[in-house]
C-alpha cells in the first residue's frame, strides 16, 4: 500500500498551505519566458507554415518549410532507441554480494528486464524521455510506485457479487514534461532545492481512482468535484498546461470539453509537527481551491527525491543542457 497519509493540525495545514501558495506564485512568475521557449521549440519542430496561401510577394508564393529540427531529432532518436533497446536484456548487472550462484548476474538481469518491459511498461516512457532530451536539451524522469484498485461485479450462480481488482501494484519509471517540471530557478539540484515536483493534469475518473486506491485523502474527489467544469485548474499562466494546449492545436485534436484537474505533486522540507525542524514530506496540492489532496513523510531510505535527468549537450555549471532545437537556431 501507499505510504500513511499525514493527519495535520489546522496550524500545521495553515502554514503548509500558505508556503506552497507563496512559492508556486513566485515561480509561476519566473516561468514564463521558460515557457514561451518550449512552445516557440516545440512550433519549430512541426514546421506549420504560419498560413496556408501567402500573399505576399504574391498570391500563391511558395509555402514550404523544411523541418530541418524534425529532420535531426528523428535521426538521433532512432540511434538512441537502438542502442538502448536493440539487444536483450536492456541491463547489465554485476552482483557484488558473495556467495550467490555462479549464474546470479544473469538471473538478475532477466528478472530486471522482464520487469521493465512487461510490468513496468518502461520503454514508452523511456522514449518520450529520450525525445525531450534530444529536442530541448534536458530529459527528466523520476521512479516511484503506483497501486490501481479497481471495481469489478461478477455473477457467481445466481447472485452477482461485488470485490476489488488489483490491476497496478508496482514501481514506476516514468518521464517528467519540461514544461511540467517544477523547481526554483535559483537552485541546481533537485535534490538540495528547497522544494521540486511537477504539474499533473488528471481527469475525473484519474482522481476517482487514485483515492480509491489510497494515493489521496478519502472524500477529495467530492471536495474538487466543482472545478472539473473549467478548462483548466490552474490559477496562473505559465504552466505546463500551456504547452500541452499549444500541442493539441498543433495536432488538431484540442478538446471542447476538457474536465480536468490540474495540481502540483511536491517534494519539500518543512515543519509539519512543530517542533522546529523540517521534515521531508510529499504533497499533492490542488492550488486552485487550496486543497492538500495528500500529505506524506517521505517513504525513501535515503530521503531523496525521484527526480534524475540528463543533458543532451552539457551546459557548464547549469542543470538544464542545450538540445537540437537551440542548435538550430
């Protein structure tokens, strides 16, 4: 199961609350020409001609973009896909313990790879982790640990009867959007920011779901029934919600009826039981209405945070790196 949920005195929620406001609106402040980057990159790799007749010199006047940054990209993401997943298994290991069957390795390497491929489901993910790195510079992904319950009605002779089904118990290898990413701008590590996390964007049966599988506090479903209606949950511009419409419209697929709950899943230090130190907690907070839709200590033996990325070209002394889109610029 899900790691408790944390049951905070109203100062407690008060406080927390309050901070994560403060910091979101901040950061939200800075994000914009992040944003406009990732969306200006993201047109230029479609290559849409900004009309479909030019007028000018003349009626009719060629209208053909060459995409070059498609062109790029999709050379080195067929290398890349190759040399991670052209050969069986997709990992190597070497075990250090002593003792073990001469054939440990193998053995690890097998499970560790069926693992991957047939539970985890990793190699999507991987992909559109790989895409970003190569397109804007900067893959991020994180691990964690997801558990779906789900109901199901069976008639056993003559009386239908209701039980649970368990149809994800698992770990997680999942890619983080640029564009959903969210760390202060003054830090360079996840991991010794004050706080990190990313945007989610869940539909109504996503969230049912989810709390009824433990990830959220029972009854937030009903608590943010009401701001499903609006087209999105978010109260600021600049957030990944912005280039995930400029995307449909790219596609031509932008829904007329959206019903989704945008909110942000935090990984931060802070005092959650008074006693003046700070605690490492993960909060899934709905900012639109204020709500903490969930609360935990941090689960890992190490406290970290899931967060890992990488850099297509390194940027010195930087976190984020240079991808193809900027080089052709």
């Amino acid at each position: 199961n899900y790691p408790r949920l944390l049951t905070l005195d109203e100062d407690a929620k008060s406080r927390l609350i309050s901070y994560l406001k403060d910091e979101l609106f901040k950061h939200r402040a800075e994000r914009g020409p992040f944003i406009e980057r990732l969306e200006k990159n993201q047109r230029d790799y479609w290559a849409e001609p900004s009309t479909e007749v030019r007028t000018f010199p003349f009626y009719g006047a060629s209208n053909i973009i060459i995409p070059l940054t498609a062109i790029s990209v999709e050379a080195v993401h067929a290398r890349m896909m190759t040399m991670f997943f052209g050969l069986d298994p997709w990992v190597a290991v070497k075990v250090k313990a002593d003792g073990l069957p001469i054939d440990a390795d193998s053995a690890l390497e097998n499970f560790m790879h069926h693992n991957l491929k047939h539970e985890m489901k990793a190699r999507r993910n991987i992909e559109d982790f790989v895409l970003e790195d190569i397109k804007f510079g900067t893959g991020i992904g994180r691990s964690g640990y997801e558990k779906v319950v789900k109901k199901a009605v069976r008639t056993i002779g003559n009386v239908e009867q209701t039980f649970e089904v368990i149809t994800k118990d698992n770990a997680t290898l999942d890619p983080v959007p640029n564009a959903r990413f969210l760390m202060p701008f003054t830090v360079q590590d996840p991991q010794l920011s004050p706080w990190c996390g990313e945007e989610h964007s869940m539909t109504p049966y996503e969230i049912k779901m989810h709390q009824e599988s433990g990830l959220f506090y029972p009854g937030i479903y009903d608590e943010l029934y009401s701001y499903f209606t609006a087209s999105t949950g978010t109260t600021d511009q600049n957030s990944g919600q912005d280039v995930t419409q400029q995307q449909e419209t790219l596609e031509g697929k932008v829904p007329v009826f959206p019903e989704r709950i945008d909110f942000a899943e935090l990984w931060l230090a802070f005092d959650v039981d008074g006693d003046n130190k700070d605690e490492e907690i993960q909060v899934h907070y709905h900012e639109q209405s204020e709500k903490l839709m969930s609360v935990r200590y941090n689960w890992k033996e190490d406290l970290s945070r899931p967060y890992r990325y990488s850099n297509y070209i390194r940027v010195e002394h930087r976190w984020s790196g240079i991808g193809i889109c900027k080089q052709n610029e």
